[in-house]
C-alpha cells in the first residue's frame, strides 16, 4: 500500500508539473478579467484583446542612449560594399564533414536542455531505487515488475506511448510550416533585390546617349548614379526598420555615419526628418521621391532617350511591386505563428521528453536517462528548428547561428548589381 501511494504521488507531482505550466495563460487571463475596468470596456473588449509583443524591438530612444560610434561603423561596414557573401550557411554533403560540426547547430543549443533532463532522470532513478529497495545500487539489472511502485509505472507507459504518436506528428508538422514560412521570408527578401535591379535596369537601358560614341550623356549618367543611390537607402532603411542588428542606423548617430558614409545628403535627411512618418516609415517617402524623379525623367530627353510606350507603366508596375513586397516582409513578421499554436507544441513536446524516466523506467532502470537524453536531443532539438524558422532575421537570438539570413549580403549584392546594370550599358552598338 505505501509504495502504491509513492507511485501515485510521483504521477501526482509530474503531472502538476505539467498542467501548472500550460494552465499558466487561462490563469492569467482570469485574473485580468477580474481587473476593475469601466462599463464599456468590460462589454466591448475581452482580456486577450490587448496583445502585448513580449519580445519587442528596442526603441529608437533607447538605441539613441546605448549606441556608439562604433556601433554604427560596424553596422556600416557591413551593409557597404560590393562584395556579397554567404547569406546562410552552407554545407557539404559529406557525413564525415558534417558529424564535424557543433556550433551553430541544434545539438549545439540543445544540450544544456538534454544535461537538465537527464539529471531529472537520474534524480528520479535513484529516488525509485531507493524507496524499493533502500539502497542506491541503481545499475542493479533485475526484473523489477512484481515491485508495486514500478508495475504502477505501467500506466504512465500507456499514456507516454499515446503521446508519442501526438508529438512526432505534431512536431513534423510544425517544423515543415515554420519552414515554409522561413522561405517565404527568405523568397519576399530575394523579391525585392530584384524589383531594384528591375528598376535599375529599365533605367539604364533608356538612358540617353550621346548619338556619336554611344555613351551616356552627362545628365544621364549623373541621374542613374543618383537613382542607385536612393534604391541603396531604401533597401538599407527598409531592413534597419526590421532586422534589430541594424536598427542603430536609425538613431540620430546612424544617420550621421550614413551621411559620413555617402549614403545620404545632409539634405536628404533633414527632408526626412522633416516628414510626419514614422522612423521605420522613411523609406518609403524615398520610394515615391524615386517614383516622381523617374516620372519626370521619361519626359526629359537628356535623362531619358529612348521614347517606349511601355516604359512609364512598366516603371510604375516595378515600383508598386516593390512596395508590395516591402511590406509583406511587416506583414510575415506580424503573422509568423500565432501565440496557442507555438504554446500546444512546446507543452506537448515537454510533456513527452520529461515523462519519459517514469515510463521507461520498468523496461529500462538507469538506462532511462540515456533515453531521456536522446529523446531530448531530437525532439526538443526539432522544436528549437522550427522556432529558429520563424525568426529568419534572428531578432530574439533564440540558437545562436543556428538558421540566420544575413540581410547585408542582400545589400550588397543590390549594390554590386546597380554598378552592374550602369556599366554594362554604358556603351551600346548602333
């Protein structure tokens, strides 16, 4: 009888464990609800209608007062430049080079979780053991079933086998939506690279020419330069209002190394500065500035010298394109997952690994830790994959290295391709 109440207090305090973790939300929510609140908003707005970002960006006023110099120099140097790189990680195929690797990998981020569960396990093994047979001797191999307390174990067996087939599922699932979305990301990103050498290349192509060398005119050459640039900014500016690595280059500080840098004119910024939008909102003001500069352009024979019907409508439809894209990235990142979904998989998946030494531990004794340990790696090593997918630009720095797009190459190599597109056109045949 007592070791019948042992067992049922070790299941009692495994699974309070568990539900005090997922019963967590409803509790607050109750208590928010039983906040005083007037009339109206009590009948109108529920708890969960106030969302709040539990991991948000850091504010501009903030970077102003952390940020230095060199926190921006270092920015800087990577977003300028020609040279493009390596965007993501790469790989070779071979086992033998990749059994090599560990940082930057799950297993890297997973082992401090698998440590912690194994030494539960052991906890758990040497507790069982003593209480049936009051000594330690926990590598003992012995048929341990007609021990009461362990034949109870059968039963969190059953219900570990049920959940096994939940979470392997479950967890499948997850990893292939989070990285669907990762490539969304990743597609919308290469989109706009190309909307810019679209526009870049329209340009160039109908710039005007001198008619006897086939070269640009002065006026022409000067506009495409000017244009290049203008995309630049808005590509910087449009991944610094995202990507938290970058946003020091929203500060008055980066502002100042950008124009340092050639990137902008002082009066370029202090016409942004000037505008009532927002300081992740600026550029899209250079988005219509490059819209009505291009329009003009098509009218004016020293910019523009080959007359096409289809060029003002094919220019606008790139330029709206872009836009699109621009803001489908705010839109990915608003919608990644939402908070039940991610919340259900990690609880499951939690319930699965920790559960397993008291289920395992008939059939396996000690050995149960090495089980658990395993388990921890694979399983909670798939759910760090799949929340690493949803934070391609690794704002919460949740697996060090483990998936991280590197949004500057994308700058540079936009870069790379305006220079491109100007000198490849520079000199057309007759």
């Amino acid at each position: 009888m007592r070791c019948c109440n042992i067992a049922s207090n070790v299941l009692a305090v495994a699974l309070l464990g568990v539900l005090s973790l997922s019963w967590t939300p409803y509790i607050t929510a109750r208590s928010i609800n039983q906040l005083p609140s007037t009339k109206q908003r009590s009948t109108t707005l529920k708890p969960w209608d106030y969302h709040t970002d539990p991991n948000p960006s850091p504010s501009i006023e903030s970077l102003e007062e952390m940020a230095t110099a060199e926190d921006v120099d270092e920015v800087l140097d990577r977003v300028v430049g020609t040279v493009g790189g390596i965007i993501i990680q790469r790989y070779r195929p071979e086992p033998t080079w990749l059994w090599r690797q560990w940082f930057g990998t799950v297993l890297y981020s997973a082992w401090p979780r698998a440590f912690i569960n194994m030494a539960w396990a052991t906890a758990f093994c040497f507790f069982v053991r003593h209480r049936t047979h009051g000594d330690f001797n926990v590598w003992a191999l012995e048929d341990m079933t007609d021990n009461p307390l362990v034949a109870r174990f059968r039963i969190a067996d059953k219900i570990w086998l049920t959940i096994m087939s939940l979470a392997t599922f479950l967890l499948t699932f997850f990893v292939g939506q989070s990285y669907s979305f990762w490539r969304s990301f990743h597609d919308v990103g290469r989109s706009i690279q190309g909307r810019l050498n679209n526009i870049q290349m329209l340009l160039a192509s109908h710039a005007a020419r001198d008619g006897r060398t086939g070269e640009y005119t002065p006026e022409a050459r000067e506009f495409l330069i000017q244009v290049a640039k203008q995309l630049r900014l808005f590509h910087i500016l449009h991944w610094a209002s995202y990507a938290d690595r970058f946003r020091v280059l929203l500060t008055k500080k980066g502002w100042d190394g950008m124009v340092a840098r050639g990137l902008v004119t002082e009066e370029d910024r202090d016409r942004l500065h000037r505008l009532d939008t927002p300081e992740t909102q600026k550029q899209f003001a250079i988005l219509q500035w490059m819209m009505a500069s291009t329009q003009k352009a098509i009218t004016d024979k020293k910019l523009i010298g080959i007359e096409s019907v289809a060029l003002p409508g094919t220019l606008m439809s790139e330029f709206m394109l872009l836009r699109s894209s621009a803001g489908t990235i705010s839109s990915l990142i608003a919608g990644r997952m939402p908070l039940a979904y991610a919340h259900f998989v990690q609880i499951l998946v939690d319930t699965f690994v920790v559960f397993t030494p008291i289920a395992k531990y008939t059939d396996l004794g000690i050995f149960s830790v090495l089980m658990i340990g395993i388990l921890t790696f694979f399983y909670h090593g798939l759910l760090i994959l799949a929340l690493v997918f949803l934070d391609p630009l690794d704002n919460e720095e949740y697996c060090e290295g483990c998936v991280y797009l590197d949004i500057a190459v994308l700058i540079r190599e936009s870069t790379a391709a305006s220079k491109r597109w100007i000198n490849g056109a520079a000199i057309m045949p007759e």
